[in-house]
C-alpha cells in the first residue's frame, strides 16, 4: 500500500534524524569539552539528556517499541541511560546520607573515540562502545550500576565503596579494555581507556558534583596520555 510505505519511509527517516541528533549532541565539544565548568556542564547536560530521551520515546511510540525498555537503556549497548543513571545516584546517596555509607563513581572514557570513527567509520565506533559495555559488564558487582553517560563516557556506580576499592575496579577494567579485539574488515585492532574515579563524602557532598569531579579524574588522567587511572 502506498500510504503505509509512506508512513514507513518517514518513521525510517525520523529515527536516522534522531540518531544524528543523538550523535550530535553527545559529542557537542560545547557541552564536553575541556576542564573549565565542568560542574555546569554536568547540570546542563542533565536537562537535554530529558529532552532527548522524551524525543526517542515519542517516535519508539508511533513505531511500536519497548517504551519501558527504551525509558530505561541506552539502545546500543543496553546498559542503563543517563537518565536512569541520574535518577539511581540520587537514590543511592540519599541512601548513604541516611545511613553513612560511602558511594563512589566511575567515569570511563575510551581514548581517541573520534579517531576511531574517521578512519573505521561508524559502525565501527559503536562495536567498540558494545565492547566496552561488555567489560564493564563483567568486570563488575551485581550491586553496582553501569549506564552509558555520553558517546564516549561510561560511567559505573558503586553503592558502599571507598575510593580505594572503585580504584581497584577501575584499574580492572582499563586493563581489560586494552586486552579486547575490535573487528573490522576480517582485521583486529585494540583500545584503551581513560578512568577518573571519585567517591562519597571525601571528594562530594552532592550527586552532581560527584559527577563533576569523577569527569575532572577522567580528563586528567587523559591530559597524561590516557591509558591510566586517576582518582581525586
């Protein structure tokens, strides 16, 4: 029927423009880029990612997809998505504020991201994102949570951890990265990961500067030739 290919056609088209959008705005250089105002990049990206998140849902809606599923996960790697991130962190420290437990965060970045997608392409970029979600994944407890925070961050809470023991699973997991395959066109090629770590009461009182200072590590420990841990 010519209206249902029509209709099919501009569904089609609408998903390719959010995926860019998508794209676009996660890897805004504006929104992430440098050390300065970390802080406010980090309030500010909360309310596009809501934005965001309501666009997708609206056009999952019209085509009939998992709502709950897509409200909840990033669609590539099926890890939480930054707004299910940001919703369990508050809780998780409202928690430890009621009960005096600690809470650490890890944000991990993979090195050299945009230089992967130029001379692989796309696809290619999000293989590695997959496989990154995969070592996280294993390489952590069934009580933390992991979420995808941006196109090249991942990030991984830790309810009732110190600095020390999330610098542990940090540096697990960096040197995991370095030991994956990446496939593509029947060659194979590596990766490795920045990670900045931050905790609960010692660096942060409040979730969103625990963000903020778990991004300055990562950023840091990128400034020194990635590859490498750092905690605040």
């Amino acid at each position: 029927m010519p209206e249902e290919a029509e209709s099919r056609d501009t569904e089609a088209q609408a998903h390719a423009i959010l995926d860019e959008l998508k794209r676009q705005k996660l890897g805004d250089p504006s929104v992430f880029g440098g050390r300065a105002d970390i802080l406010d990049r980090v309030r500010n990206y909360e309310k596009q990612e809501t934005d965001l998140i309501q666009q997708t849902i609206s056009i999952a809606s019209a085509r009939g997809d998992d709502i709950e599923k897509l409200a909840l996960l990033d669609p590539l790697t099926e890890l939480y998505n930054p707004r299910t991130f940001l919703k369990e962190l508050k809780a998780e420290l409202s928690r430890a504020k009621r009960y005096g437990h600690p809470v650490a965060i890890i944000m991990l970045g993979i090195d050299g991201l945009e230089g992967i997608k130029e001379q692989y392409g796309i696809l290619t970029m999000d293989a590695v994102a997959k496989v990154t979600a995969n070592v996280i994944r294993e390489g952590i407890r069934e009580v933390d949570l992991a979420a995808r925070y941006s196109l090249n961050e991942f990030t991984v809470v830790l309810p009732q951890t110190h600095a020390g023991g999330a610098a542990l699973t940090a540096e697990r997991l960096r040197a995991r990265m370095g030991n994956q395959a990446i496939n593509h066109n029947w060659q194979a090629f590596s990766v490795t990961a920045s990670v900045g770590v931050a905790a609960f009461p010692h660096n942060a009182s409040d979730y969103d500067e625990l963000i903020a200072r778990a991004w300055e590590a990562l950023d840091y420990a990128r400034g020194r030739g990635g590859d490498r841990v750092f905690c605040v």
